[in-house]
C-alpha cells in the first residue's frame, strides 16, 4: 500500500471546524460510498459507517473536525472580534492567516499590547481587509467560523498540513475500510464530530453502538525536540499503542492485542504515554456499562498549529494495525 | 409572569423543595400532568400535536452557601455552592435553613485592615455569618451544620422595565416555562424544571436520559455585560437587547442550522433578540445533548446584570422576548413538514 497524497491533500484542504463538519461528512461519504455496507449520520452528525459481520462489535472512531475561531463581535471597520473553538492559544496565532467557508480570509491582529506573553484573546480581533461598510455586513456574521488558511506540503518522507489532528486519522480509516479484509466482525467505523471541544461526538456514537471493543485514531505529540516534551515518542518509528493520556488508561487485553498483532505481522510499533490531552477514547470507554478501550496514534509534531507534521510511513504502519485488528 | 413569588423563593443547588413546591402547585392549577424523578426534577408533560419529542429545561437551583462549622462564639463559617460572585458576599442579609433564621454575613472591620488588605476582595475562609447569637450552644439551637444558606433579597421593580431580585437565574427560566405551560399549546413538549445546574448540570443529565428528547430548548438567565467600563465587543449580551440565543458556551457548540432558525423566527415574528458573544460559562444544553445517542438544542437566555450576586437586574421586555421566542420555536418544531 502507498501513502495516498491526493486524499489526504482533500482532507487537509476542507473546512469543517468544530460543529461545523458539514463539509468533510461529504467529502468522507463520497471517498467511501462503494465501500460500505450502512452509512449513517446521527443527530450530532457524526457520520457512522459500518461493515456488517456476526462477530465482535469493533467501533473504530477518528475525529472530522478541527479547531478554529468563532467570531463573537462585527464591528463597522471590518475588525471582527473571536473566540477559540478547540485548544488555540491567543500566544500563537497572532499574524496568521484565516480563512472562512467561503474562501474569504482575515488576519489576526492585536491591540496595543505592552507584554505579548500576557496576550489574551480579547485583545485580538480579525482584520478582514476591506474598507466597505457593505462588504463587511454582507460577508460576516456572529457565530461564523474560520480556520487555519495553510497549504499542504509534503517532502518524500513527511508531511506538513494543517488538521492532520485529525484528518490523518480519517484517512487510516478510510484506507482500512477501502482494504477492509474478510472478518466475521461487526465493524463500525466512526467520523467523530466536536472532539476538539471535549469528545462529545464519540459520546453518543459509542452509546448508539454499543460496541464490544474500541479503538481511537488520533494524532499524539511526540518527544523529538531537545527541549520539548518528555516523550518517548518519535517521527518516523511506526505506530504509537497509547499505554495512557489524561482520560484513558488503555485496556490491557487492548495493549496486549495491539502490541502482539504488531510483533507478530511485522508492524513497527512504539508506545505512547501523552501526559496532557485525550481522544474519543475518553467518553468511549466510560459509554454505557464500559468498553475496553485503547488508540493508535500518529505521531506528530506541532499540533494544534497551522503547520502539523507527521510521517507517511507511520500512517502506513497505522493502517496496517487496524486492518490487523479488524482480521482478528 | 411568576417572578417576584419565584426570586422570594430559596432554592439553593441540592435543596430546591420551595420552589418545586410552588410549581407543583402552580401546574396542578393550570392543569398539567406532572411527576418528580429521583434526583428532584419536576417534569411536566403539555401534550399537543406532535412531531418529535421537545423538552424544555430550566433550573430551580440557585447559587447560595451552606453551613460547615460554628465556631466557639457562635459564628457560623460556611462553603460556597455553586460559583457565587464571592467578592460580594461581605455585609449581606441572608437566611439560613428551613426556619429561615436571619443572619448578616461579616467579616473584620475596615479599620483593622491593613494596607494590602483592603485593596482585595475577602476570601471566603475569612467570612463568617453571625446570627446574632454569642456562644456556640446558643446558635446550635437555631442552625445545622449542612444548613443551606440563602441572599436575601425583595423582588423589586424600577426603571422603564428593569426589576432587580435574587436567583433570576435561572428562575427568569422557571417562570417563562410555567407561562409556557399555562398557554395549553397544541404542541407536545416536556416542560423540565431541573436540580443542581449550579453545581454541574446534574439534574438535566438524568432527566434528559429518562425523556431521550429530538430537540431541546433551555431557558436561562445569562451574563449581561454592558456595563460602562466594558468595551462593545466584550458585551456578552446587554439587558433591554432582546432575548439571547447561544451559539457556543464551555459544553455546547449549538447546531448552527437551530440557531439560525431561532435567528429568522425571531425577524418574522418582530421579537428583540441578540447572539450571545462568548464561549464562557455553560448550561443544561451541555447534558442534554450529549446523552444517549445526542441531540439539538438550542439556548434562549434572559440577560440579567450583576448575575450570582444578590442583586440580579433584568429587563421585563427582555423576559417577554424569551417566552414569545420559545413559545413559537415550540410551534415551529412541532408544526410538522
């Protein structure tokens, strides 16, 4: 199997934040269509797709959404004033480019500020580069949403994109469920909406399936640089088992199945322990009368910024381990 | 309109029996068919046509503090619950318990306050409530630990439409949904008077599991922000404004396509509304839509000045505006395809 660059391009490039993930549902439905056996989008909008079998009831969820900014105020100049929609810190996006569902874009400027590590969001506001009054009104509304406005860019071994966090997960599934191999199992692959904002989509899908086993896919930070994270995850050296984050210790008959797999059928694997942040596997594993729960991750590096990079042989590792999941 | 009774009422989180109470007794007036769940929630049932199941949440509770010691000379120290604007507590009338015993909450006179001191607002640990009473044995007569302690605060009315009182939050939404229920709609919805918001949403979370409603709408009382030193952007919502719809809080991201339909009934129908300008705080709507397999919500606040202090200030127009708002997006949702 190759690294897939023209999907993961279209994944990277549509607009779908937080509650907001009318966009990439459809591109996802589209890409998958011919493959499944029933598609369903639940009231939240969580897209489930699922393979049928007699078997064990496998939920597999990577999250469609991806963090951005909620314009809270439109003033008559055209500076429009916002709040962070996910994990975005007012310290990093000071001067970056954003873009809106309809292609238009603004910039982040702030107010006078005397101390820009006191910078707080309230002092920033979205110039939107127009002098008219009509444009302005016409064009913005309370409760719009923009995103990072970045190029995908890719080097023959890595990848630079926005919301790899976590259109790299969809993409594994998506290949997983294109390469789908015969099972007996019951397989529900979920498009999770609003993870940024706390896993409230994979909340009600897990309660819906009510499945005997889960796995997240997500993104996870890795310990490359000197001075960064103490972690002993690494760029490049294969598939990340999470051992634990904040909302999850994994299952150890996950860890166990995870871990043999990977030994057994070749796949480069490492362990993952994320001391902040969670994924879906969070609310999965407490649904109901619980799930054993774990997540595979891809490691990458800057998330939650403009420019994520993760690296295409880890994806590749990844989608082998789920495919072996789901054979098992 | 149930204000005034309802503000006068004492209902801190964990201990809303007056005010379920008086609408116990307020629905078996107009009629309405009722039961009280485990954790305390009323829920009432106005049936109508029907399209999908709608529940319509506010909450009884209000913020307070409870008794946790009396100390030797009879002062009795106490807790928050639910987040009280503490800066204020200093020198308020309030009552305690069921026999509403009247106390006045002190602390150390100005004059003994050094420099530093008095520039900052008194933590909670450095107030106490006194009751009148010199000696420990004396106020265990009249107060428990584990007592629920209550503002006192008269419902009055001023200005053009303002009226100031306790607890309008969210008891603006207690009375709006008691109006709502008396209108006999032909419109199915569940009316939801839920416990303990204040303290976590707990009551919306198990009422919400009972009822597994399509669609929801909750009404609050939510931060105002238009006072001088605020700059326009910053104005969450400004009373005299009109009703204010959510489009984000801390547990809800409300489904854009709801809000905007809220948006257009509110322009045909001529009803004052503001977007409420900020990602803070959270509600009801957080549970509601994220149990069992989820589901839309909309919120639809009153503003109110100086909320979770013992001064509320809301506008009357602004109340009207909510319960019209809800009362046609009930319509609406149930008016069929």
């Amino acid at each position: 199997m190759n690294y897939n660059s023209e999907l993961m391009r279209k994944l990277s490039d549509c607009f779908s934040p937080s509650g907001r993930e009318n966009n990439i549902r459809e591109l996802i439905i589209n890409e998958i269509k011919g493959y499944a056996d029933e598609i369903n989008v639940d009231a939240l909008g969580n897209l489930i797709v699922r393979k049928k079998g007699n078997g064990k009831k496998i939920l597999f969820s990577a999250h469609m959404d991806q963090i951005g900014l909620i314009i809270t105020h439109v003033d008559e100049k055209g500076f429009l004033r916002f709040s962070n929609v996910g994990g975005i810190s007012a310290k990093e996006i000071l001067g970056l480019r954003m873009i809106f569902d309809n292609g238009l874009e603004g910039v982040v400027c702030s107010e006078e500020i005397k101390d820009k590590e006191k910078i707080t969001m309230n002092k920033l506001f979205l110039d939107v580069a127009s002098t008219s009054k009509d444009f302005v009104k016409n064009n913005f509304k309370t409760g719009d949403m923009c995103v990072f406005k970045s190029e995908y860019y890719e080097t023959d071994d890595c990848v630079i994109c926005r919301a790899a966090d976590d259109r790299i997960g969809c993409y594994i599934l998506i290949e997983a469920l294109k390469n789908h191999p015969s099972t007996d199992n019951d397989v529900y692959y979920v498009f999770s909406v609003q993870e940024e904002v706390g896993c409230r989509g994979a909340k009600t899908a897990a309660y819906q399936i009510n499945p005997d086993l889960a796995i997240a896919v997500d993104v996870t930070d890795t310990g490359d640089t000197d001075n960064g994270t103490k972690m002993d995850v690494k760029l490049g050296e294969g598939a990340a088992i999470k051992i634990m984050d904040k909302y999850i210790i994994t299952h150890p008959e996950i860890k166990n199945l995870l871990t043999d797999l990977a030994i057994e059928k070749n796949i480069k694997y490492q362990y993952e322990v994320l001391e902040h942040g969670g994924t879906d596997a969070g609310p999965i594993h407490l649904s109901r009368e619980g799930v054993p729960s774990g997540a595979i991750s891809i490691p990458t590096r800057n998330i939650h910024t403009s420019g994520e990079i993760f690296s295409k042989s880890d994806v590749l590792e990844c989608i082998k381990l789920v495919i072996e999941v789901i054979k098992k | 309109m149930f204000l005034k009774e309802l503000t006068e009422l004492s209902g801190v989180s964990g201990n809303e029996y007056e005010v379920r109470n008086y609408i116990k007794n307020k629905l078996k007036e107009i009629g309405c068919e009722f039961y009280v769940d485990k954790l305390g929630n009323v829920i009432a049932h106005n049936k109508g046509k029907k399209n999908k199941k709608i529940m319509v949440a506010a909450h009884m509770d209000e913020v307070g503090l409870i008794v946790s010691h009396i100390d030797s000379d009879g002062f009795i120290k106490f807790q928050a619950v639910g987040g009280i604007d503490q800066r204020v507590l200093n020198s308020k009338v309030v009552t305690i318990g069921e026999n509403k015993i009247n106390g006045v909450i002190g602390s150390k006179a100005v004059h003994l306050m050094k420099g530093e001191e008095r520039e900052k607002s008194i933590p909670i640990d450095k107030l106490y409530i006194d009751i009148g009473t010199d000696s420990k044995s004396e106020t265990e007569k009249l107060v428990n630990i584990g007592d629920y302690v209550t503002f006192k605060s008269d419902y009055v009315e001023f200005g053009e439409d303002l009226i100031k009182a306790k607890a309008l939050d969210d008891r603006a939404g207690c009375s709006a949904l008691l109006e709502l229920l008396s209108m006999k709609l032909d419109a199915d919805f569940y009316g939801v008077f839920t416990v303990m918001e204040e303290v976590g949403c707990r009551g919306a979370q198990t009422a919400a599991y009972s009822l597994d409603p399509d669609f929801s709408i909750v009404l609050e009382g939510t931060v105002s922000a238009d006072m001088p030193e605020i700059k326009d952007h910053s104005k969450v919502t400004s009373i005299g404004k009109g009703a204010a719809i959510s489009l984000m809080d801390s547990s809800t991201l409300y489904d854009i396509n709801e809000v905007r339909k809220v948006e257009r009934i509110a322009v045909e129908n001529n009803i004052p509304y503001q977007l409420r300008k900020s990602s803070a705080g959270g509600n009801d709507a957080g549970p509601i839509h994220k149990t069992k397999d989820g589901s839309k919500v909309v919120a639809i606040s009153v503003p109110c000045r100086y909320i979770h202090s013992s001064v509320n200030v809301a506008s009357i127009n602004d109340y009207n505006s909510v319960v019209q708002l809800a009362k046609l997006v009930i319509l609406d949702n149930q008016k069929g395809e």
